[in-house]
C-alpha cells in the first residue's frame, strides 16, 4: 500500500512539473523575429538581437546583459547539471582560457538551474574565475532556446557582441578558437 501511494504521488508530482515546464509564460526575449512565441528549444540565430536578462549569479549579485551593451562582449555557456565530466570539462576549458577572454573584452558565464550554493561549490572546487548563473527559474534557458527534455538545458554557447547581437549561436562544446573568433579574438 505504502509503495503504492508513493508511486501515485511522484507520478502526480512529475504531471505538475511536466505541465509547469510545458507551460511557463514567455519572457522577454521568448519571441521570434515574426512576433510568434519562440520554441524554447530552437536555438537562437547570429544576427538575433540578443534576450535580455536580470539573474542572480552564485553570491547573490544581480548580472544584467543590459549592463553589458556597449561595453563588453558577453559569452553564455548553457550547461546542464554541475559536476558531471562533460559540463566541468566545458567550464574548465573556459577557465584555463579566461585570459584570452578578457583580452576581447569578452565576461563569461556559465548558466544552469542549479541554485546559488551548488553553483558556489562547484565554482570553488574547480576555481572558475566567471560567475555562474543561478537561472532557478528556467527563463534564461527558455528564452535562449536550450530547453530541453524535462527543462534541462541543451548544451550551448551564446557569444553576444557588444551591441547586444548574437554573433555565435552552437550548440556541444565549441572551442575556445571558434568562440573568439566570432568576437574577432
């Protein structure tokens, strides 16, 4: 009887969430060039104006791309789950590169649902020298078209001028080179 009513109450729980997922109101930044709602997981294409964004990074510090225009050149890692070999392969190549970032102007930052104390831990234990976004909400990922099954985020890296325009949209684990040389590094 006990196995059974947990049985009903995690299917009734994975129903709510499916259907809050399948649901989530458009954001800014969640339409088409068309004025149509974007699929949230089409990935965005070079030339799109960039969505806008207000997130908390792992310290509670709000990160808004519109802080960036005009002066810096932003680069999103989407990742899905932290600590696991292919997204802390991912980010610690954008660590180990960080100086040739920063020398295009460019800030990076990795993007996940994770929460800000798991995003604290896993930035510390590998000593990521960029901030990670707590995207708890799931907009980022919607907005950037990299939901994937279950609202989970489809590995993709975003390198946005500063004019606020995407000028590399792909998704995997690009290379360093093919990132900055969007940016003309």
């Amino acid at each position: 009887m006990l196995r059974k009513s947990a049985s009903l109450i995690s299917a009734a729980a994975a129903g709510v969430l499916a259907a809050c997922v399948a649901t989530a109101p458009p954001g800014e930044g969640s339409l088409a060039p068309s004025g149509e709602p974007r699929d949230p997981s089409q990935i965005l294409e070079v030339g799109d104006k960039a969505p806008a964004f207000e997130v908390q990074d792992e310290f509670g510090r709000t990160v808004r791309l519109a802080d960036y225009r005009g002066k810096n050149n932003v680069v999103l890692i989407f990742y899905p789950v932290n600590n696991t070999p292919g997204c802390t392969r991912q980010l610690c190549a954008a660590r180990d590169d960080f100086e040739r970032y920063q020398k295009i102007d460019a800030v990076v930052f990795g993007v996940n649902p994770a929460d800000a104390e798991a995003h604290r831990k896993f930035s510390s234990q590998h000593e990521f020298p960029f901030p990670l976004l707590a995207d708890t909400a799931g907009n980022l990922v919607r907005d950037y078209g990299c939901r994937g099954t279950g609202g989970m985020p489809i590995r993709t890296v975003y390198a946005i001028d500063k004019s606020g325009t995407i000028v590399f949209a792909e998704r995997g684990m690009p290379t360093t080179d093919q990132i900055l040389s969007s940016l003309g590094g």
